[in-house]
C-alpha cells in the first residue's frame, strides 16, 4: 500500500465521521435542530477533525524520523570496518543501499554484505510502513470514535472547529516567518563553514575566483581561490548596462502613458509592455544567447572592435529590456501619486506639459522614482537565467562591457548544478555567495520600500 | 509679454521633442516585445513540422523471428537496427565502402528501429512481408531539408557531406522525403536525438510540479491573508508577518532554491529532480504573490457586508466563509493564476534542487524524476546541434502560449467578476 | 460625572417619585449618577446599562452611561454627530467587538444576563439583539437567501418548508411581501434602497429577535420610503423592543415613546419623547431642540 493510499482512506474515514457526528448530533434532539447549541454539520466536522487530524500529525511525524532511524538500523548492522568509514564514504555505500533496495543502478559491485544490508534494509522499511499504516489507521479510528461518544447536546461544536480553523489561519501566516529563517539558516550556516576555510576578508577582498581546482581532494593547493571581487564586478557592470537600458525607457514610457497617451493608445500599449513583464527569464536567456549576442559580436566585427560572444553588453541589454515594464509601472504608479493640485499651479502659470513634468513633477516624483529604481536594480542583481546562458563563466575583472565577465548568480548555478559533494569549499562558496545576495537585496529592497513609503504619506 | 513671445517656439519645440522621446521610448518597448517575438517565432515555427523517410522494409525473418513466432520477449529482441541498415543498402546498392554506408545510415533516425519494433510486436503478422513505412530523418537531414543549412560552406564544414546530400536528392526525387507535423514534439521525453525529444516529459514535470505548488500555496496562502487581514489584532506580530512577506516578495528566487537544496534535500532527505520538492520550493516562492493579491481582494470586499453577517449573528468565523470569502475568491483566484504562471516560467530555483537531470522518462507521479518546461528550455538551448535551436524555439512558444493563457484567463476572471459597490 | 451625587438607586427612585410635575430646568436631585436628568429607569426593562464607558484606544467615546430599555417601546437616540450613538448603540449588541481598539467597560444587562460577560457567546446574543444599519446592506445573495441567511446559521428552520414559512413572515411582518413576493430569487441588491433597508429589517426580524438596533436606518433614504420604515417601526413595536439613532428629532419624534439625548459621550437627557421635546429640562437639550447647535 503507498503513503498516498492511506491518505485516500484517511480522508474517506473522515468524510465518514463527519457523516456519523452529524447524524448523531440530530439523533441527540430527534430532528430539532433549534436545541443543538451548534448546526449539526459543525459536530461532523468536529468528529472528521478528531479523526483525521492526530492521525495525519503521525504520519508527518513518522515519515520525518523513518528515514533516519530504518538509516541508523542498517548501519549498525553493517560490518564493522564498513562502520567506521569517513562520513562521506559511508553516505554513498548507503545510497547504494538505498539504490539496491529500490532496484536502481547501484555504482559499485554488488557483494554479499551489500546485498544483505540492502534485504535488511528493505524489510526494516516495510516493517515501519506497516506499523505506520496500522498505528495511523487505528489512531484515526480511535479518535474518531470518541469524538463520536462525546457529542452532546451542549458541546459547543462550532467554537471549536472555529478554534481549529483559526489554528490553521495563524499557522499559515506564520509560513512566511518561517520561510525566512529557514532562508537565514540555511544560507549561513553554510556560509559559516565555508568561512571556516576561507577567510572572510579573501573572500570579500580577493581579487581572483577560480574555485574548479580541486581535482583530487588530498592534492595540495587544492582549495582553490574565492576572492569574489570580480564577481561583484561582474554584477555591478551588468546591473549598471540594465538600468542605462531600463531607467530611461521606462521612466520616459511611464510619463508618456501618464501624462500625454489618450485612452486608447494607453490601454493598448500597456498591456503590450506588460506582456515583457510576463516573459519567462529563461525565455529572455535563449534571445539574448540566440539573436542578441551574436548580433553585437557581428555589429563589433562589422565596426572592427572584438565583443566577446558573452558580452556583459548583451546580457544586460536584454536584462535591461526585461526591466523595462518594472520600471515603468512603479514610475507610473509614482507619477500618478503626485496630486493634481500642483499639475495645475504650473499650467496655471503658462507652463507647457514638459516643462510642467520635467521642473514640477519629476521633482515631486524623485524620491518614489529613485525607490523603484533601487527595487529595480535588486531584480537586475539577483537575476540568474539570463546571465546564465549569455554571460561568461571566467572571472574577468574588468571594466568593458564588450569582454566577458561572470556574476554572482552565475556561479551559484555553476557551482551547485550537478553532482556536489557537501563539504567542499566549492559548494559551500555558492552559500557564502547566497548569503551576499540575499544580504544585498534584502538591504536594498528595505531602503527602497521605505522611501516609497516616506513619499507616499507626504502626499496622503 | 514680448518676451514671453519670443521664446515661445523654442519651448513649443522643446514640448515637441520631449513628446517624442515619450513615445520613442514606448515604441522602443514594443519594438522589443515584437521583436523577441518574431524572433522566438521564426526560430520555432519549423520544429512543429519533421522530416520522415520512406522505406521499403521487408522484415526479415532471419533477422527478426520465424515467422509465426509472437512471444513478445523474442520478437523485441529481434535486430531492427540491421534491418533498417538492410533496407537503406538495399535502396543504395551503389554505396559499397565501410565510410560511405555509415554516411548512409546517418540520413535514418536511429528511432526508426524502436518504431519498427514496435510494428513488429503489434502485427506479428508482418514478418516475412514487404511494406512501406515512414520514418523519420535524423536531424541533420531534417535541417537541410529546412534550409537551416548552407551549403556554400565547403564539405568539411558541413554537417551534411556532398554524397549523402546527392542521396537525399536522389530520395527526394521519388518522393521519399517528406516534412510532416511532429508528434513526436508532443507526445515523447527529452532525448539526446534531437528528431526523438519530445516536450511531454516536460510539461507533464510542470504539471505536477505546478500541482504541487497550488496544492500548498492557495491554502496557506489565502489562510495566511484572511488571518492578516480579517482575524488578527493589529500589532507588533502581525506587522512582522507582513515585513517578512513584503521581503519575500523581493528575495531573489535563487535563494529560494538554495532553500530547498539545503531544507527539503539535504535536511528532510528528499530525493533530487522531483516535482514534489519542485513543489515545495515554488509554493514558498509564490507564496508572497498570493497573499498579497488575496490581501487585496479582501480589503475590496466593504465592511458592510461583515457587519450585516454579524449583525444577523453569524459568528466571524461563518461571516468570513459565508460572506467575504466568496466576494473575494475571484480577486485571490486572479492572484493565484499570476502566481501560478510566474511559477511556470521559473526556472533558476529548480536548477538548485537537481532538476537539471536529463530524464527520458515520462513521469507518472509528484516523485518521479522530471524536467520542466522552462528547465527543458534551458537544457535544450544548451545543446550544440542546430535542430535543438528550433526545438528550444518551438518549446518557448509552448511555454508563453501557456501563460498566455493563464494570464487572459486571470484578466477574463477579473473583469467578469469585478464589482463596483 | 458628578461623583459627589449617590450612586444609589433606590434612593434616586424615591427623589423621582416626589419630584413630580414641576420640575426646573437642570434639576440636579433629578440627576442619577452620571448626571443625566430625567428617568433611567423603567419598569419592565429589556436591558439595563450601568456606568458604560467605553474607549477607543485611548479615547474615550462613551462617560458613564446609565440607562433602561424598556419592552415594547421605541427608545430613540438623538445629539449631534459625533457625540457617540453610534457607539453607544453597537455596544448593545456588542458590534464593537469588531473593532480592534474598541474597549468597553461598565456593565450592559439583558434579562439579568451580563451580555459582556467573558463566557458569554456573543452568537445568540446578536440573535436576540438584532442590527439595521445606516446604509441597506442586503448581501449580494437572493432575496430568499438574505432572510434564510439568518435562520440557517442559528438552525430555527426544522426544514426546507418551514424556512418558506419563516422567510414569507419576515417580509410580510416588514410590508415587503407583496413587493418582492415574485421575484425572491433575485439578488437584493436589485431593489431600491427603502426595499433594500426594509429587506434588512426583515432579516434581522427573521432570527425572531427580542431587540432590535437601527443607526439612523432612513438616512439614506427618500421621504416616502422614509415614511414606510417609520410605520413599520411603529408596528413592530408590538413585537419587539426598537432602540433608534436617527438624526432627526421630527423623526424621534414620530417613531418614539421614549427619547435619549447625547452630547459629547454623555447621556444628558432621557424622558418620555413629549416631554423631550416639549419641555427638556436641560439646557443642552433645549438647545439642540431648538436648533441652537446641533
Ligand atoms: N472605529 C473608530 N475608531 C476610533 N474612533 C471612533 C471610531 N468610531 C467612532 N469613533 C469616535 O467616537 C466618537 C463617537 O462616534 P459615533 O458613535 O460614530 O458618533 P455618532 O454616531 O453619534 O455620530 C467620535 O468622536 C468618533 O470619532
Ligand atoms: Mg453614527
């Protein structure tokens, strides 16, 4: 039987129960439903709740720890030379274990120790999955039932499903709490341990990055080099191309829109612009590495100059396209912000449009447009896909947009795609680089919103 | 005033140009939405269509099984691939050198064997007849038959020699070449054979993937909102939750797949390149995005109806589902669809959790490894030959026809729902 | 308010009883705890409120409210805007708890029963004490489902037709029957807005309510629809005790048996309605009677 067949007659005995509680509850006053303190269908719920909620929480609770404790079964019953393995080495016998008891492709040879760690291990797992079926099974049951006995007349059925679904809306709004610490931990602790091996301040300071050394592990020097200069360069050089593409067309579209388009041409050409918004990074990627960086290396040819095939020029060009309708619709936004009042004192003193928009509004506008911006350039810093496929993987340190340099994204993917293993430096190294992201763009994002909340109570 | 006159044309000039440059920027937008188009367009179209060959194919009962035999476990161990090698020989009984007749069967997909293979095990009857089936090309011959190759390159430059192209001709001219609509685009897994990939696996991968997602995210998302803002005090908490959330929002969305690497993988222990984890992942990314559009779809719905629903002593809890729920779903389902297609476009988070895998297989279930559509994508546009060029193309216009449609389907929800009060 | 003057009841019933007919303006021996002038008291009270206040934050909204609300009559609660009867008037039924920052203290009864009590469910309270708000707001349901809405939640209805039966009495005991007797499953938004308003009272009348709270029910309504609430009002004064806000003393004056005046938090005044507005006794109510301020 799979997880997924339990869960199919968990929920079947709980629409039972719900079925079994309401009717009872009606039984309880024969049909008059005015002497139950809550309507009958709240005491079905409350008996489905008892019956299927404690036996769900065990089975969380038993999937979380089967793998680890049927892990610490078989390892005792290894031999004891297998035993004292490194940690590393015995991980992978035991994925070949796990790979044997499942039927897939095991890397080694199969010999007698192996094959009966994996039976072992295979039997200990349908062992635990049996008792789990059982254990959640009866539990359900169980509550079920007493729920069942102990409705009354007087239960107050409703408040508590009440409180129960209120349970669930709090623990819900807390996910995101959640989902941020996780992010913190996880990011820093690796990065801590990566630290441990690398100073912070060659990493922040270092000046070059070449972390595919280590071929072998017992080589000497075989640490490689994580100073992570170039790569911020990298970044910078790129996100500054994208926001020379982006500040100005979007800025000058938002005002458009704003101020001058008729109706019709606004509400056609927005959402096209829109539809750029909408565009998948991986799409943009594939244009930029397919049409738009050949065509600045042909145009560089053409001109007699060298554009590297992964020129920063291209992908932030095509970042900077992506960021266009960021850009303009937080401008917009921004614009539209700026009370009509002060339009109007400056046509009333004979002041054309643009004369109005470039000395009235954009300086009333300026704190907004310089937050949106700054949101715009942590998108343009964390985005991967496109500097993925058309940004170069070296490390140039350089300042020339028609060379071709690496970012902090890039390396990440570089780093963490394909087979890891979890204590190398190079691994760990995407961490501490995640960790200046996320510190970056967390900075930036906070600055940014407060002044475009600071400008929007100066004109509430 | 004379003053004001005279420099009047030069700050009529002035308006005039700053117009301009208004409109030049908007047209410059639209110029790149049409031109990532057309682009993506006229790389793509072709891939929706494949070159087949035609073969006269006489199953051999030497080379497959006697005849009569129908155990499926001799019949698929039959030699098709030197069946179809016999065939192409027996078409070019001129091609006699070692060099020459591998060129020769380079023009034949090696899919071909699989699908005469599969002829066999359906129809034993066949062996021992002669028949003429379409096969497909391998994807050189499809590109050339496309143009995508250009034969004022010299030979050894070519992917295509000058021999096998007077080979094609030669079928070409007894109409054994001939393109037609590529189902196997639609109905196969990733391959390293450009003529056998297929975006099923793909798409199939997205839309567990994207169950996953929707499963988790809608619930916790919309329960997150109604908590925020219909049963919660205002205070230091809930300020917390709605900083957090506003953050999350902005956290660039590889880190939340180094989340899921180091939570999901390495701390729950679970497998790599599978949708469920894919899941995961993208419900926390989406999460930020729902909440706030359901946040939104609540504050629309007036005070008035609450305080009617209390009034008549609906308990807040029943005044939220009876009443303001319902008023707000369309608003949180159009919140959803922007959520759920931004999650489908996705892709650096996925690279994170493993799903970068070259997976054949189409998968049958959240635990299966898997591609996506935007990963394929990438995958795809990582590959040297040309044909996987178009490939690409061909799955991003899937892709964007997808969200597309997502998209229109949130706007088509918002306005047949949108309700002024 | 005034500390000094005794907090005792039975003491302030016997200075009423030998105050009689010629009473000055401000009376202070007339006066009970908080300072209002005229009768708290009644003898058949549906809900007794003692020493209400009530805060918003750290605003006080509400001072000291004493008052009765008798059975079957109609109290009306008149003052300028702002002066909290609204407020007051939520407290009754305890829709204030919907406000995060509102705090209410004091003790408001009905039946011997503290409705502000921390064990009591405010559910059944809102049953018997029911709401009609200042702007009709029928939900955006059926005619039908509006007045079922009520019934359902509470189980009333044993069935589907005695559900009929409590809905077609509602709107017949609001006069809305033979109105919108063809179309109940037609949104309520559709009817005008004195339908929509008495299409609310019907709702509230159809969890068979013992009080019923209307904040200024006809401020958004025209004359003649106005007319209709105020008969109607008078009619289910037989059934039900009716506590009104309106801001119209012609209307207090109409609809009402019994007249509470306000100004600033405070209760001022309360009396039989004549009396009120024949002859108030405090000078505040003199001047808003007279269109002084107000
Ligand atoms: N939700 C609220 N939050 C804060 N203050 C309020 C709120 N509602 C009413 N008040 C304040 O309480 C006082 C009384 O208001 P209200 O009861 O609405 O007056 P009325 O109905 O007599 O016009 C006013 O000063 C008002 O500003
Ligand atoms: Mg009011």
């Amino acid at each position: 039987m799979h997880t997924s067949t339990l869960i199919i007659v968990l929920l079947g005995l709980m629409s039972l129960a719900y079925y079994m509680g309401r009717k009872r509850s009606l039984n309880l006053v024969s049909g008059r439903v005015r002497d139950l303190h809550s309507l009958p269908s709240y005491y079905g719920l409350l008996t489905a709740l008892w019956c299927g909620i404690p036996a769900i929480l065990l089975l969380v609770v038993w999937i979380s720890f089967e793998g680890s404790v049927v892990t610490g079964l078989v390892v005792d019953s290894l031999p004891q030379e297998t035993q004292n393995l490194p940690p590393e080495r015995l991980n992978l016998v035991l994925n070949d274990i796990r790979n044997l008891a499942t039927g897939d492709i095991v890397s080694t040879t199969v010999d007698e120790n192996m094959q009966q760690a994996a039976d072992h291990y295979a039997r200990l797992q349908g062992i635990s999955h049996m008792a789990m079926f059982v254990a959640a099974l009866s539990l359900a049951i169980l509550a079920g039932f007493i729920a069942h006995r102990s409705i009354s007349r007087q239960q107050r059925a409703r408040n508590r499903v009440e409180k129960a679904v209120n349970f669930f809306l709090l623990s819900s709004s807390t996910l995101a709490i959640f989902t941020t610490i996780g992010i913190v931990l996880s990011v820093l602790f690796e990065s801590l341990r990566f630290f441990q091996q690398i100073p912070v301040t060659d990493f922040i300071f270092g000046l070059e990055w070449s972390p595919q050394t280590a071929i072998r592990a017992d080589q000497v020097g075989s640490s490689g080099v994580f100073g992570a200069i170039p790569l911020f360069a990298g970044t910078f050089l790129i996100t500054l191309i994208a926001m020379v593409v982006a500040v100005p067309i979007g800025l000058l579209s938002a005002i458009y829109m704003a101020e001058y388009a008729g109706r019709h041409f606004r509400s056609l050409a927005k959402p096209v612009l829109e539809v750029l918004a909408g565009i998948p990074t991986v799409v943009y990627g594939f244009f930029a590495a397919l049409t738009v960086a050949p065509f600045f290396r042909d145009l560089g040819a053409s001109l007699g100059l060298g554009v590297s095939s992964e020129s920063a020029l291209a992908a932030g060009v095509v970042m900077g396209i992506m960021i266009i309708p960021f850009v303009s619709s937080l401008s917009d936004d921004v614009i539209n912000a700026v009370p009509q009042a002060m339009r109007d004192g400056s046509y009333g003193l004979g002041a054309t449009r643009s004369e109005t928009i470039r000395q009235v509004i954009i300086p009333a506008a300026l704190p907004g447009i310089v937050g949106g911006v700054l949101l715009a350039v942590s998108r343009a810093i964390g985005e991967t896909m496109i500097v993925v496929m058309a940004a170069g993987l070296s490390a140039n340190l350089t300042a020339n947009p028609l060379e071709a340099v690496t970012t902090v994204t890039v390396q990440i993917v570089t780093l963490l795609v394909g087979d890891q293993e979890f204590d190398s430096a190079k691994t760990l190294a995407a961490f501490a680089l995640a960790l200046v992201l996320f510190v970056i763009t967390l900075a930036l994002n906070m600055i940014a919103l407060h002044i475009v909340r600071k400008y929007r109570e100066q004109y509430e | 005033m004379t003053r004001v006159e005279k420099s009047l044309a030069r700050r009529y000039r002035q308006e005039r140009n700053f117009k301009r440059l208004g409109l030049g920027a908007i047209l410059l937008g639209l110029l790149f939405v049409s031109f990532l188009f057309i682009s993506i367009f006229a790389n793509g179209y072709t891939a929706f269509q494949q070159t087949f060959i035609k073969l006269d194919v006489f199953y051999d009962p030497e080379m497959i099984a006697p005849v009569g035999e129908t155990d499926p476990d001799v019949l698929s161990a039959g030699n098709y691939g030197g069946l179809v090698k016999a065939t192409m020989r027996e078409l070019f009984p001129s091609v006699t050198s070692r060099r020459d007749k591998k060129k020769l069967y380079g023009l034949i997909s090696t899919g071909a064997r699989f699908q005469i293979r599969e002829r066999v095990m359906q129809d034993p009857s066949v062996i021992g007849q002669r028949e003429s089936i379409w096969v497909p090309a391998d994807d050189d011959v499809d590109m050339l038959i496309k143009g995508h190759i250009d034969l004022n390159l010299p030979e050894s430059d070519r992917r295509i020699k000058d021999d096998q192209l007077s080979w094609i001709q030669g079928m070409q001219e007894e109409g054994r070449v001939e393109k037609r609509f590529n189902t196997t685009f639609f109905t196969a897994g990733d391959s390293r054979e450009p003529e056998l990939s297929g975006i099923k696996g793909a798409a199939v991968g997205s839309f567990f993937t994207l169950l996953i997602c929707l499963a988790i995210s809608f619930p916790v998302g919309v329960a997150a909102a109604v908590y925020l803002e219909e049963v919660a005090p205002k205070n230091r908490w809930t300020d917390l939750i709605e900083v957090n959330i506003n953050n999350l929002a902005a956290v660039p969305s590889i880190v939340f797949g180094l989340l899921g690497l180091a939570v999901f993988i390495n701390f729950f222990g679970l497998p790599r390149s599978v949708p469920l984890v894919g899941g995961l992942v993208l419900a926390l990314m989406t999460l930020p995005t729902i909440i706030i559009a359901s946040r939104a779809a609540l504050k629309s719905v007036p005070p008035s109806i609450r305080e009617a629903a209390l009034g008549v002593g609906a308990s807040p809890m029943q005044t939220i589902t009876h009443h303001v729920l319902p008023l707000a779903l369309p608003g949180m389902l159009t919140g959803t669809i922007i959520g759920m297609a931004q999650a489908l476009g996705e892709t650096a988070p996925l690279l994170m959790i493993g799903m970068v895998a070259f997976i054949v297989d189409i998968p049958g279930g959240a635990m299966d490894p898997s591609a996506v559509l935007p990963v394929q994508i990438y995958l795809w546009a990582d590959s040297p030959e040309r044909a996987f060029v178009e490939r690409t193309s061909a799955a991003i216009m899937v892709l964007l026809a997808f969200l597309i449609s997502m998209n229109l389907l949130a706007v088509w929800l918002r306005k047949k729902f949108e309700r002024r009060w | 308010m005034d500390e000094v003057i005794n907090r005792n009841s039975t003491i302030a019933r016997e200075l009423k009883a030998g105050s009689g007919a010629e009473v000055g303006m401000q009376v202070l021996n007339d006066s009970q705890s908080s300072g209002t002038v005229g009768d708290i008291y009644v003898d058949d009270p549906r809900m007794t409120c003692r020493n209400v206040n009530v805060y918003y934050g750290d605003k006080q909204a509400i001072f000291d409210i004493d008052l009765d609300i008798a059975k079957h009559q109609v109290i009306s609660m008149i003052g300028p805007s702002g002066c909290g009867k609204s407020t007051f008037l939520r407290c009754l039924n305890r829709m204030n708890d919907t406000i995060d920052i509102c705090k209410v203290t004091g003790q408001i009864k009905m039946e011997g029963q503290d409705i502000y009590d921390g064990g009591l469910d405010v559910v059944p309270l809102r049953a018997s004490v029911g709401m009609v708000f200042q702007k009709p707001n029928p939900f955006p349901k059926s005619i039908y489902d509006n007045i079922g809405y009520g019934p359902r939640i509470h189980g009333l209805n044993d069935d589907k037709d005695h559900l009929d039966e409590i809905v077609e009495t509602s709107l017949k005991k609001a006069g809305l029957w033979e109105e919108v007797k063809d179309r109940l499953d037609q949104p309520g938004t559709g009817l005008s807005g004195g339908q929509q308003q008495r299409l609310c009272i019907a709702r509230a009348i159809a969890v068979s309510p013992e009080v019923i709270l209307m904040d200024e029910p006809c401020s958004a309504l025209d004359p003649i629809a106005t007319a209709k609430i105020e008969e109607l009002i008078d009619e289910l004064r037989e059934n039900y005790t009716i506590a009104i806000v309106t801001h119209s003393m012609q209307q207090a004056a109409r609809v009402s048996q019994r007249t509470a005046y306000f100004h600033l938090g405070k209760l001022i005044e309360v009396g039989e309605t004549d009396q009120i507005f024949t002859a108030p006794r405090h000078r505040l109510t003199e001047d808003y009677i007279t269109g002084r301020f107000g």
